[in-house]
C-alpha cells in the first residue's frame, strides 16, 4: 500500500504481469489439457465442432490466436489498470476501509456477497450489450466465437472490458481492502475461462468431475438472445429469457424471437 500512494511503473507493471501469467494459467492450462493434447476427447463436451480455423471472422484468422490476443493485449490491461487505480485509490483514503472490529467477518462476509453483486451486474451490463448498435460495435467481437473455449471467455472488445470490470468501482462506496478488490477482479476474469471450455468439467474417474463450463451460457453463445446470466441467480428465469435447451424450451425461444423481429419490423 506504501508503494502505490504515487503511480509508478514498476508496481503497477507487477499487477500486470502478476495478472497475465494467471490467465495463461487458468486458460492457457485449460487450453492446453482439454484441446492441444485433447486429453478427455469428447467426454462431457458441449460441441464437437473443433475451434475455428482459417476463418476470416476472427482476427489472424484463427480463434484461439483472436481469443488469445483480445484476452491478453485488451482484457489483462483494463484488469490491471482497474487494479492499480483502485489500489491507489485505496492508499490515498478514496476507498472506505473494512471496520477493524470484526475484520476477518467482514471479509468473509464481502467473499461471500461480490459474486452475487457481480452476476447481479453482469446480467444487467449483458442486456445493454445485445442492444441492436452496442451488439454491433461492441459485443459481437465475443459473440464471433459460436463454439467456445477457454480462451474465448475474456476475448472481448475494449468497451466490454471496461463496462463488466468497473463492477469493482462499486468499493468507492461498498469498503474494503486490497484482498478483496483483488479478488473482486480475479472472479470475474479467472472465471470467464473456466465458464468458456466448451466442457461440462474435468474427468477425473467415471464419477467424479470438476464442474467447469456451464451448458447455460453455451446456449447463449448458440443462440444469442437468451441466457444472458449466470446460474447462481435465475435472472434469466424472472425476466424470461431463460433457455434450458429443451425442445419445450426451444419454442419458447423461437416464439419470442418472432414476436421481437415482428416489432422490430414496425418500428421500421
Ligand atoms: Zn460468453
Ligand atoms: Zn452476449
């Protein structure tokens, strides 16, 4: 906290690299296991179609080189500058501190509140993305990805990185300490990849698996303009744009997208 009173590259360059070699952790690793060395095949895949190749949707042609480098030039950055001011911003006094009494419950209790906060945000934030000239501009650059891995999660335009991760500006009034902004921003990156593999979770004997991906946002990297949150709230379910992939479900779906293009006509 001493070190980050002034700006100064040195400190916040740390974050940076700090933040990088995380992602190529979380996603590069998942990356490597599941598609270079395809340890677990198919097994509890969403989508055999393999990542794109020679496409000229995305950038360098490539899906995971585009996935790679809207992560990692665009996504890390905005994460670490979000870090680095608010970490300044915490040692000038600009964000309110946690309570010395009854510290560690205060902590456990933010751990326990920022992921509700964030798909809360997250879902209002992915609405206003799919509006008609933001989708266009902004979030169709994520949407290029039809089928999705790790690296997919975190490739997004400049504007979407801004919008999704200044939910950690909300401690300028919600207080709290540098664990908890750094955790604050490590949920929402480091759990984009792992909700992006493509697979249900990693095998590890014929019972066990570790959840990863959830066929819930899958859905919506199919078919666009539904499932807009996550699972741990059913936003989706109370504002009805939920899609469980059912055939019941699925006609809901297609009901509702008639029903918006036939609006959309006469407001032409
Ligand atoms: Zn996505
Ligand atoms: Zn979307």
């Amino acid at each position: 906290m001493e070190r980050c009173r002034q700006f100064a590259w040195d400190w916040v360059a740390e974050i940076f690299v700090r933040n990088l070699v995380l992602m190529f952790i979380v996603a590069g690793g998942l990356h490597l296991y599941l598609y270079t060395f395809n340890k677990q095949a198919n097994e509890r895949q969403y989508d055999a179609r393999p990542l794109g190749k020679n496409k000229r949707v995305f950038t360098f042609n490539n899906q995971v080189f585009d996935n790679m480098f809207w992560t990692c030039v665009s996504g890390v950055t905005i994460w670490s500058g979000y870090e680095a001011l608010m970490m300044w911003s915490m040692a000038n006094g600009y964000v309110p501190a946690l309570p010395e009494a009854n510290h560690f419950g205060w902590v456990a209790l933010l751990i326990f509140l920022i992921p509700i906060w964030e798909t809360f945000y997250f879902y209002l934030v992915h609405r206003l993305l799919h509006w008609p000239p933001l989708y266009k501009l902004v979030h169709s650059l994520h949407h290029r990805n039809t089928n999705i891995g790790p690296w997919s999660g975190l490739s997004m335009h400049p504007v979407e990185h801004l919008l999704y991760l200044g939910s950690v500006m909300i401690h300028f009034i919600i207080p709290a300490n540098p664990l908890i902004i750094i955790y604050h921003l490590q949920y929402f990156t480091l759990s984009a990849a792992t909700t992006h593999t493509g697979y249900e979770g990693l095998v590890f004997s014929k019972r066990n698996y570790l959840p990863l991906g959830t066929f819930h946002h899958q859905m919506h990297h199919r078919y666009f303009e539904c499932n807009y949150g996550g699972l741990e709230i059913p936003w989706d379910h109370w504002f009805g744009s939920f899609h469980d992939g059912t055939e019941a479900s699925h006609k809901d779906f297609l009901n509702r997208r008639m029903q918006q293009q036939a609006k959309n006509q006469k407001r032409n």
